[in-house]
C-alpha cells in the first residue's frame, strides 16, 4: 500500500512540476483558498522556494488570472487574489483533470470509483486526524502488527513469533 501510495503521489507531484497546465491549477486552488494570500504562504502550501512563486505569481498576473496587492498588514509584502479571470481558468483546468482521470477508471465499475473515492477520503481524515495528535510513528507499531497479523495467511506467521 505504501509503495502504490508513494509511487502515485510522486506521479502527481511530478506532474504538478512539469505540466505547466497541472502546475497553474495546483497554484490557483491554493491562491483560490484564501481572499488574499502571502507568497510564503504559497510557498508553504506548494513545497517550493519562494522565489519560484514570485515568477509564477508574476506570469499568472501577466495573464490576468490573479491581482497582487501590498499587504496593509505588513508593508514589505503583498497579497495575491484570484480574478475572475483566474476562477473560470481553475474551472477549466479542473475539468481537463477530471477528464483526465475520467480516462483513467475508464473500465472500472461505477461502485469500483466510488469505493476508491470513499477509501481515499477516509485516508486523508486519518491522516489529518494523526497530523493533529502529533503521534509518533513508533506509537504505531503495535497497530501495524495487528494490520500485519489480520491479513489472511499472516495469523500462522504471527502465532509463531
């Protein structure tokens, strides 16, 4: 599960970076989240150095989808906002990725893609919810081992230990 998890997650950063259209979309849901958001805080969000926001924040303004504004909070700053503009830009590019994934359970049953998209969110809810809690892994292991030991043919494997 680890491996299938890594494996896509790496795919989808990788695609994030090199697409410009995946990377345009990922910048403006996070510049989308919030009515006014700091570059550094965009860079949080996207994993990347500041400076490569400051570029992309620059060709996103030059094409209209995003304004940028000094921070009345803080003089040294600015603000980026999305524009109408930006919005009907993030819809079709989330469109085009929903068409894209579209293709990709293209010959799953309907139960099968909704099964997934229930099992993913209840991942991202674990997720968070250890993110909160702030639990260590080591924590942990004493569930892995009872994962470990529920799978089918494991209970011979753990009965021996």
């Amino acid at each position: 599960m680890v491996v299938a998890l890594f494996t896509l997650t790496a795919g989808l950063e990788r695609a994030r970076r090199q697409r410009r259209d995946a990377g345009a979309l990922s910048l403006l849901q996070v510049i989308a989240g919030r009515d006014g958001i700091r570059p550094s805080e965009i860079a949080g969000a996207q994993l990347v150095h500041p400076s490569l926001v400051t570029r992309q924040v620059r060709e996103l303004e030059d094409a209209g989808y995003v304004q940028v504004a000094g921070d009345p909070a803080d003089g040294r700053s600015w603000l980026v906002s999305l524009t109408p503009a930006g919005r009907a830009e993030m819809a079709r590019l989330q469109q085009v990725g929903l068409d894209r994934f579209a293709l990709f359970v293209a010959g799953w049953e309907a139960g099968e893609v909704r099964e997934l998209a229930a099992l993913l969110e209840k991942l991202r809810t674990s997720i968070a919810a250890v993110g909160e809690r702030g639990q260590h892994p080591a924590a942990r292991r004493g569930r892995r081992r009872e994962l470990a030991a529920s799978r089918p043919g494991a209970r011979g494997r753990a009965s021996r230990g």
